[in-house]
C-alpha cells in the first residue's frame, strides 16, 4: 500500500507538473494576443477545465498515464539521437573541410596556375564554339572552370573527354531534324544534315544559325549547282556534294553573284534600248532568211524545169518578162531590158539588210552611251559620298560595264545575221543574172542565125 501510495502520489506530482506546463502553454499565447479580457478568461477556465478533466483521467487510469511518460521517453531518446547524428554530421563536415583547406595547401601555386589556364582556354573555347555547327546535334561544349576553386581529376576527364567529343564530330556527317525558318519568315521543323564543323544544309538549302536560340534558317540563296549537288546527296542519290573550306565566305560570293535578268537590269534604260533594237533587228534578220530560203527553195525547182515558167520566184518572174519582149528592139535595148527586169528583184531579195547592219553599227555605239552615263552617275556618288563605301559606286559600275557587255553582245550577232543575208540574197541575185543573161545570149544567138539565113536564102534566090 505504501508503495502505491507512493507511485500514486509521485503520479499525481508529474500530473501536476503535465497540468502546469499545459496551463502555462495554454494562457501565455492567450495572454499574448489582444481579445478583450472576458474572451480571455473563458477560454482560460476552458482550457482549466479540459486539463483538470483529463489529469482527472490519468490519474483514474493507471495505463494511460503509463503510455504518455513511456511516449515522452521515447521522444526524449530520439532527440538524443538526433542531437548525436548533428554532432557526428558538423564533426564530419568539420573533418571535410579541413580536407580541403590542406589539398588546396597542397596544390601550392602550381596547380592554381594550371588551374586558372584551363579555366581560360576552357571558356574561350566554349566562345569561339558557340556559333559552330558541332554544337548543333552533336557534342556538348567542354565545362566552364570558372567557379571551380578546387582542381580535381573529374574535371579533367570532362574536359578531355568534352575535347575528344567534339574532335570526332567534326569528321562526323549527322541527320537529324531541327526548326528551320524559311525565306518566308515560317518555322517548320525539317530534316537538316550537318557536315562536321563544315555547314548543314536541307531540303537542297544551305543553312546557317537563325536569331532564335536551337532555330535555323536558310540563306538568303543558294546557287543552283550547289542546291543540286545537296539535294541529291540528301535523298542518297549522288555521291559529291559542295564543301566551302573557307567557311561559307565562296559560296556566299555565288550566291551574290547576279542571274542574267539581274545583270539585264543592271543596265538601266540604256540597256532597255540597246536590248530591244537587238531583238528587233534579229527578229527582221529571222524573217527575210525566212524568205530567202522559201526563194532559194522556189529558185532551185525552176531550175529543173525552165520550159514551165512560174512567177514565184524570181527568175521565173525575170525570164517572163523577157520572153514578153518582142524581137524588133536592138540588142542593147533588150539587155537594158532585162537590167530593169533582174534590178527590180533585187530590192526583195535586200530588203531589212541596211536595217539590220545599221542596228549592228548602232548598238556598241549605245553601249558606249551607257558606260559614259554609268560613270558620271559613279562619280557623283563620289563627289557626294567619298570613295569610302564601294557599294555607293557599284550601280554607277555596273551601268557602265553591263551596257558595254550588251552593245557588243547585240551588234556581234546583228553583224553575222547582216553577213548571212547578204551572202544569200548575192547568191541568189547572181542565179537569175546568169540565167538572165544565158537566155539573153540564146536570144541574140537565135536571132543572128536566122538573120544569115535569111541573108543565105536572099543571096540563093538572088543566084537563080
């Protein structure tokens, strides 16, 4: 009974002791906030009344009171632990540090210097790459040893390992797809080929890097023997492809090189000029070969049969009017005749040749007009701008050479059309000359026979 007196009385102590830190913990954040005092003291004989009520049963139940103390116990021991796994923890932290500070000791001013080179050459490299086409699908840029205070061998190996990486790319041709803005401003992803550190290129474009990080774009123009080559090599048609060892600065010269409509407008209006009367002296050069070939065809088949005169060609038309001629004129009246006859054909088988040889002599002269005019619009830009910006000048050039280029270019062909038309009409004209005067040797010789015999049958008549 003592002894439960005992264990009654110590339990009744330590459920005091639970009931006054609960009633301090309870009436101090009561006491601290500011409710008006009436709320204050209800909940204070509430929170009494919950405390004396459950001490009540603790005190009743011998096993609940039991489980608490064993709950606080257990409470009690793992805060113990905790506070040893800290301690053990700082230790280790502590232990560690000191690590440090004496490998870095260690190190000495040699390695730091190591240290501070490869942090240097480390990040000029990730610069210098940071437009390449290696990091484009490929490898990843070697680390930044900026904020590494300590050198530690891991950071070698990335840093060899980052190098290698990117060496092999660099010989290495990957597909893979990627964004790709078109001329037309739309992005789209498409299927890219990357050709070691050299360029990349899809659908038979070059590309180069766009504006927006990850996203490519085409350039401006791609030749067209270059777009071919790369088309064909993408779809595993061809086997040779266009490499620009110089980074793209030759292919960037093609591709800034003017098509033929670009240097045709590089002329201006003289070029206009120059252009159009070459084209319409070839055009009249075209029509009477036409013509006289369609003559030379007519010409030839009456040949063949003289006897039958036709009147579309020219020596049918000539040998017509010469056989309509009556024998009573003198000879010589009948060679006039047959002049007027043969020089009346010869304006049809002439006709656009003066046209075309003076467009031929016209056309360097306009040119020379062009290239004066191109350099007073050059040396204005001059007087105006300076020598500084060769751009500024370029449209002036351009004028003065392309305008050259074009006059001599349209004269060269006007000249042999002229040479063609005039060898063909000659060859021609001389045909019915020849046969005009053939028929008008028959004649003459035809009329002199019979003139002796006539002269014969009066001298025999004249006998008898």
């Amino acid at each position: 009974m003592n002894t439960w007196s005992k264990s009654k009385t110590s339990l009744r102590g330590v459920a005091a002791l639970i009931l006054g830190a609960m009633l301090v913990t309870t009436v101090l954040p009561a006491a601290a906030q500011s409710d008006p005092l009436a709320t204050l003291r209800a909940e204070r004989e509430a929170a009494e009344a919950r405390d004396a009520a459950r001490l009540a049963e603790l005190v009743e139940d011998r096993d609940a009171l039991e489980a608490a103390l064993e709950e606080a116990r257990q409470l009690h021991a793992e805060a113990e632990s905790r506070h040893v796994e800290l301690e053990s923890r700082q230790a280790e932290l502590e232990s560690r540090r000191e690590a440090l500070d004496s490998r870095q000791a260690e190190q000495s001013d040699d390695l730091t210097a190591v240290l501070a080179v490869l942090a240097r050459h480390s990040g000029e490299l990730r610069d210098a790459l940071a437009e390449s086409w290696l990091t484009v699908g490929g490898a990843e840029l070697p680390p930044r040893l900026n904020d590494v205070e300590v050198l530690r061998p891991e950071h070698l190996e990335r840093l060899a390992d980052s190098l290698i990486a990117l060496t092999v790319e660099t010989g290495r041709i990957r597909a893979f797809e990627a964004p790709v803005a078109a001329s037309s401003g739309e992005i789209a992803p498409r299927e890219v080929v990357r050709l070691g550190n050299l360029a990349a290129f899809g659908a038979g474009e070059l590309l180069e890097r766009g504006a927006e990080e990850g996203v490519l774009a085409t350039v401006t123009r791609t030749p067209n023997e270059v777009a071919q080559q790369l088309a064909a090599f993408q779809a595993g048609e061809g086997e040779r492809i266009a490499l620009d060892p110089t980074g793209g600065q030759v292919i960037e010269a093609l591709a800034q090189r003017p098509s033929l409509q670009e240097r045709f407008q590089q002329g201006g209006v003289v070029g206009y000029v120059v252009v159009g009367l070459g084209a319409f002296g070839l055009l009249v050069a075209l029509l009477q070969y036409g013509y006289l070939l369609s003559v030379t065809v007519a010409l030839r088949r009456q040949l063949m049969t003289l006897d039958e005169l036709r009147d579309d060609n020219p020596l049918g038309r000539v040998l017509l009017r010469f056989r309509a001629l009556s024998d009573a004129p003198m000879p010589e009246a009948l060679e006039a005749r047959l002049d007027e006859a043969v020089l009346a054909e010869l304006p049809r088988l002439e006709r656009g040749q003066p046209l075309v040889k003076l467009l031929a002599a016209v056309a360097p002269l306009l040119g020379l007009l062009g290239t004066v005019t191109g350099m007073i619009v050059t040396f204005q830009a001059i007087t105006v701008f300076g020598t500084g910006d060769p751009q500024l000048m370029a449209g002036g050039i351009s004028q003065a050479l392309v305008t050259t280029v074009l006059g001599l270019i349209t004269a060269v062909p006007l000249l042999f059309a002229h040479t063609a038309l005039a060898g063909r009409s000659r060859q021609l004209a001389g045909v019915v000359e020849g046969q005009a005067s053939a028929a008008l040797a028959e004649r003459l010789e035809h009329r002199r026979s019979a003139i002796t015999a006539k002269e014969k049958g009066s001298h025999a008549a004249a006998m008898a």
